[in-house]
C-alpha cells in the first residue's frame, strides 16, 4: 500500500477536483439567477417600451443568458475537468513515448525508466499538457464570448 507523504501527485489531483467543483458550483448557482433575473428583466423592458417590437420574449430571454451567464466560472470548471479527464491518459502516452524513446536509443542509461532524466521528461510533459489544455480552454472562452447585449438582440431578430 502506497502511502502520501508530502505532496503527490494524488494530492494534486485531489485539489484539482476541489477547485472544480468549487467554480462548477458558482457556475451552476450563476446560470440559475441569470434565468430567474432573464424572465423579470424582459418584464420591465417590455412594460416600458424598451425592447424591439421585432424581438420575441423567447429570443430576448435567450440574448439575455447568452451575455449574462456567468461563462468565468464555467469555462474554468470546463477547463479542470478536462485536465482531470485527460491526465491518466496523456501519462499513459507519455510513458509509452518514453519508453519507445529509449528504445530506440538502444537502452541508454541516460534516459533509463526511473532516472531522473525519464522523472524531467514526464514532469515537463504533465505541464505541457495541462498548459495546452488550459490554452485550449481560454481560446474558447474568448472566442465565444459575447460582445454586446445589443448584438445578441440582432442575433436574436434574424
């Protein structure tokens, strides 16, 4: 039996998963009062005359969560659980890498499973990935993100 003295990896991971449920939490706590606050929001709009005739209540209600809802939170509960789902394989892939690698090299000590070169090579590509997937992550976030209520509206009327 394995026993976790200091930081593990496992710990990590462990951490990792507190703070995604933290943020998918507020996510999910934030699309509800962004819902809530959708239906009253386009009531008051309409009682006073500020919305376009050619918008319907459903699309309205629809701009309105599309720039409303809290995407921070969600994009970064999205983005830990993929690190979490893509770690035991991406290590998975590693290790078979490095193990063709040394292979290759005709079985060098340099790079022997377990020395430390092998312990570098797998630490820095553990990163590597996780900086990829958190790249990947904030791409979409920026890429999707809403750039004025009034253009979701137009969205909306087409």
């Amino acid at each position: 039996m394995q026993f976790f003295d200091g930081l593990s990896f496992i710990w990590v991971l462990g951490l990792l998963v507190l703070i995604g449920l933290f943020y998918g939490v507020q996510a999910f706590l934030g699309y509800k009062a962004v819902a809530r606050d959708a239906f009253s929001d386009y009531e008051y709009k309409k009682a006073e005359g500020m919305i376009d005739k050619r918008l319907s209540k459903e699309g309205y209600i629809r701009a309105y969560k599309r720039f409303n809802n809290p995407r921070r939170p969600a994009y970064i509960a999205g983005t830990i659980a993929a690190i979490l789902l893509l770690t035991w394989p991406a290590m998975g892939l590693i290790e078979f890498a490095l193990r063709q690698m040394w292979q290759l090299s005709g079985r060098s000590r340099t790079i022997e499973p377990g020395f430390l070169v092998w312990q570098f090579f797998i630490f820095f590509s553990v990163i590597g990935i996780w900086v990829a997937i958190v790249y990947i992550g904030a791409r979409r976030y920026h890429r999707f993100a809403p750039v004025s209520f009034r253009d979701e509206q137009i969205r909306e009327m087409d």
